[in-house]
C-alpha cells in the first residue's frame, strides 16, 4: 500500500476506449452495416449498465424498425454471433453489455403502438421504457406490475 493507505492501479491489460453511457436521449442513427460486412466488424464500445458494476466490449448496432431488426437478427444467426437486447442501459445487475458478442441498441425503437385503458394491455416496441409506461398508464390508474 501506498502513502494514505492507497495503492496504485493495476497496468491494464488492454486499454480500452472510456465506456459510452447509451442511456441518454440522444442516440445518432449509424446505418447497419451492408451485407457484405461482417456484423462482427461493427463499431466496438464499452459497455455498462447503470450499477455500473460490469462492463466489456461489444459491437453495438442500432436498428431503427422492424425490418432492420429482423435483417440484424437473421444476419447475426447466419454468422453464429451472440446477440443481445438492450433498451434504455438502466439495468442494475443484469446489463445487457455481451462481451465479444454483439448488442442491438433498441431505443430508437420506443413507440407506443396501442393502448387499452379499460384492460391495461400495451402494445409497445422493444426500446419502451418504464418512464413511458409509468407516464400512459397512471393517469387512467395503471402501474406497471414490475418496477425498479
């Protein structure tokens, strides 16, 4: 231990770029990378979740409907790539960060599609957030069964 019972940091092994918070509002729409292109060979960003506790590197991409979600999914089956979901980045322990794999940034897939007030059932797409949810549901006194 050092002076004031502080080490110093362990050499990293590997640097690695400074970990990108997909959580804020703004998220640039990257087009998806032609077929030519292995999705392997995508951008590759830290990831972590909003604990904080893990992160790694993951090719992310960014589908921005249905279509390009189908093409990401069919082309990562085709190639044997792990791919993971990945909505708003909030998760406390389970982080959708996919080391080596590749993750699919879902928020620009975050409209509401249909909403029954008298059953509460919502029809959403996949980058939905509790905090839409939460802003629909309670003025007709709907609370999501499951939250943070």
């Amino acid at each position: 231990m050092g002076p004031g019972g502080l080490g110093h940091p362990v050499d990293p092994l590997l640097d690695l770029p400074e970990a990108q918070h997909l959580m804020s509002a703004e998220h640039p729409q990257d087009p998806i990378a032609p077929r030519s292109v292995s999705l392997r060979d995508g951008s590759r960003r830290v990831l972590d979740g909003y604990g904080r506790a893990v992160a790694s590197v993951a090719v992310v991409h960014k589908p921005r409907d249905l279509d390009e979600l189908r093409e990401l999914l069919s082309r990562a089956h085709a190639e044997g790539l792990p791919v993971a979901m990945r909505g708003s980045g909030r998760s406390y322990g389970d982080a959708a960060i996919n080391a080596g794999g590749a993750v699919l940034d879902l928020r620009a897939m975050a409209r509401i599609l249909a909403w029954d007030p008298d059953t509460g059932i919502v029809e959403v797409e996949p980058g939905v957030t509790i905090e839409q949810l939460w802003r629909l549901g309670l003025p007709d006194g709907w609370w999501p069964a499951v939250v943070p």
